[in-house]
C-alpha cells in the first residue's frame, strides 16, 4: 500500500504543472500564463541541450570542410605550378640541345633568343624534393642563357670580316703615305674596290657619324658596344644617317675616292677601348 501511494506520489508531481508567465512591459497588455507538465519541462530542457550538440556538432564539421576545401584549393594551385615548371623545363632544355646542335659558336651565338625561364618559388608540397631539384636545374639553365645572352651582346658588337670583298692594298702599321710621301702610322687598311661597291657594316651598332671629314671623304663612323667601334672613309655615297641601327652585313655606304684617295677603295679602322687596332685580327677565320 505504501509502495502504491509512493508511485501515485511521484506521478502526480511529475505531471504536476508548471506555470510560465510572460508579463509584458506595458501595462496595457495582459501577462500570459502557460501551464506545462513539470515532465514536460524536463524534456524540453534536454531536446534542447541535445539541439545545441547537434548544431555545434555541424558547425564544426563546416569549419573542417572549408579548411579542407581550402587545402585542397592550395594543393591545386602548387600541382598547377608544378606542371608549369615542368613544362618550362622541357622547354628550356629542348631551347638549349637546339642551341648546341648547331655545332659552331657563331651560329650558336646568333641564335640566342632573349628568353627568361627562371624558375618562381612554388612553396612546399609533398613533391619538395622534386621541385628543389627542377630549380636547381632552372637556375642552372638560367645561368647558362644568361651566359649565352652577355656572349652574344660580344659576339654582336665585335666586328668580324671585312666591309667590301676587296684585296688589302696597305695594311694596319707604319707605311709611308701615297699623297703625303712621309712615313707615318696608318691606323686602318685600305680595300681597293670598284667604285659603288656597297660597303656592309661589320657588327651590330648605332651610326655616331656620317658626313664629310676632308681627307677622309665620306666617312662613316659606327658605335657597337662593349668598347668597339668602325670607321669608313672615302665613300662615293653614306646610305646611313646618324642615330641610325645597323646590323651586321648591312648596307651602310658605296665605295669611292672620295677625300684624298689614290683610287676607289675603302679605308676601315677598327677601334677598341678608344684605340686602333689591327683590322686583320677580326678578318672571318681569324676573329
């Protein structure tokens, strides 16, 4: 008996209500009164405890997903770069084979394109090992076009063969002069030559001046880099103007007997460092 009004008890108490009210601010309203089981207080109290669980639950699983995704993104970016590279790489090698199979420095050199392909820094990925090694190759190739590129601004600015395909009628040194009669120092060679040969420039450069200089005629005087310069005398007509760029092999002038010459030829120096010096050296096969 007293176990059965121990239950009957507990149950009243359970579903024993409980009154909620809600009193509004103003007085112009009436309070609310809302009676729930005490049992069903308890409930909610847990459904909501068990909500709040749940939503943290996926609150973290979206941070976690977007960090991934994130992840994911940059591992992306760093394969992309990595296939970038690789096909830069590939290129520069393919560039540089192609370079040495020409065989002959001179056609290597005047085929040095002006590319970069040096490598960027890409980050770490877990290929490290195998990007360090691609850079350290990209800077090795990098260093031997650039290499190739300062020997080719050389080659280009040296002069190489002669200005007109003419025979050596005095050469560089002392010689006596065939107008004056005294023995002095010729600074050039003279290339006998008939008149209106075109007179082709040795190396690449920019044109300093192209006008008459009394005894010289028609003078041109070509300024190449790297401390070489050419000079042209006695020409019959200058095709250049000053400021202008020429290249090697390029149409500068016409042979003649202008200023005191003897007869048609070309007088042409070559100065390096502010100095004359011999011509012959830098004759094709001898350069």
């Amino acid at each position: 008996m007293i176990r059965m009004q121990t239950i009957k008890t507990i149950v009243r108490r359970v579903l024993a209500p409980v009154t909620i009210m809600f009193i509004p601010h103003h007085n112009t309203t009436k309070s609310l009164h809302l009676n729930i089981p005490a049992i069903g207080v308890f409930f909610s109290v847990i459904l909501g405890c068990l909500c709040v669980a749940y939503l943290a639950l996926a609150t973290l699983d979206i941070i976690k997903y977007r960090g991934m995704e994130r992840q994911l993104q940059d591992y992306s970016r760093k394969v992309s770069d990595f296939n970038a590279t690789l096909t830069s790489l590939k290129k520069a090698e393919k560039d540089l084979y192609r370079l040495l199979s020409l065989g002959s420095r001179e056609k290597i050199l005047e085929n040095v394109e002006p590319t970069d392909t040096r490598a960027a820094d890409m980050g770490t990925v877990d290929i490290q090992q195998i990007q360090q090694q691609i850079t350290l190759s990209m800077q090795t190739i990098g260093a031997i076009q650039d290499y190739l590129h300062s020997q080719k601004d050389i080659y280009m600015a040296t002069p190489k063969g002669l200005p007109v395909p003419g025979s050596i009628t005095s050469a560089y040194g002392n010689r006596v002069n065939p107008i004056s009669g005294r023995e002095e120092f010729h600074r050039g060679i003279d290339l006998s030559i008939p008149q209106g040969t075109p007179v082709l420039a040795t190396a690449d450069g920019i044109v300093s001046f192209s006008g008459w200089n009394s005894g010289g005629g028609n003078v041109i005087v070509v300024e190449h880099g790297q401390g070489y310069s050419t000079y042209y005398a006695h020409n019959q007509r200058n095709a250049v103007q000053i400021g202008q760029r020429v290249k090697r092999g390029e149409l500068i002038g016409y042979a003649g007997a202008t200023g005191n010459a003897t007869g048609s030829h070309v007088h042409y120096e070559i100065w390096k460092d502010e100095r004359a010096v011999n011509p012959k050296k830098f004759i094709q096969g001898r350069s």
